[in-house]
C-alpha cells in the first residue's frame, strides 16, 4: 500500500516513508473502530490509501473543518458520503447489554 499512496501523492525517494506508514497505520485504526473488524477486508485497501493521502494533503489543518485564506475558502468532509457507503457495507454490529 505504501507503493500505492506515494504514487497518489507523487512522491518519490524514501525520505517521507515513516510519516506515510504511520498514515496508513492511522488508516488501519480508523477503519477497523469503524466497522469494528479485527481485520480489515481486502476490498477496504483503496478506502485505507483514500484516508491515508487524505490526512497527508490535511497535515497542519488539524482540527480545522473549513480554512480561508485571499478569498479562497476550502471545507474539510473527513468521510464523505462515497467512503461512508463502502465503509457501511462492512460494518459489523455490536450486539449485547450496555
């Protein structure tokens, strides 16, 4: 996957490795308390590059849900309606007494 997300960020050379594995890393964590899975489905790979090139184009927006800067005004969807269908499909329910 890392292979993956540098080709989608453009990224060459090894020197931003470590920060990707660990957005993947992050991915994997966000993916699987979502759909509350012990392992993630092959299928849900693409979903964990999506997320993983996301937060690197994100990096120093943390906590922002919209940026203006000279009149130019950008909003942040951390989980788009496309990625929230593929992500339900693989959901898992909790079941037992709270």
């Amino acid at each position: 996957m890392l292979d993956t997300l540098k080709r989608r960020l453009g990224i060459t050379g090894t020197e931003k490795d470590d920060l990707l594995e660990d957005l993947l890393n992050e991915a994997q964590a966000y993916v699987k308390g979502y759909t509350n899975r012990a392992e993630i489905p092959a299928l849900l790979e693409p979903a964990l590059v999506w997320f993983a090139a996301a937060a690197y184009n994100q990096l120093g927006l943390e906590g922002e849900k919209s940026h203006s800067e000279g009149g130019v005004s950008h909003s942040v969807d951390l989980l788009p309606q496309h990625l929230k269908d593929l992500l339900n499909q693989y959901r898992l329910a909790k079941v037992g007494n709270a």
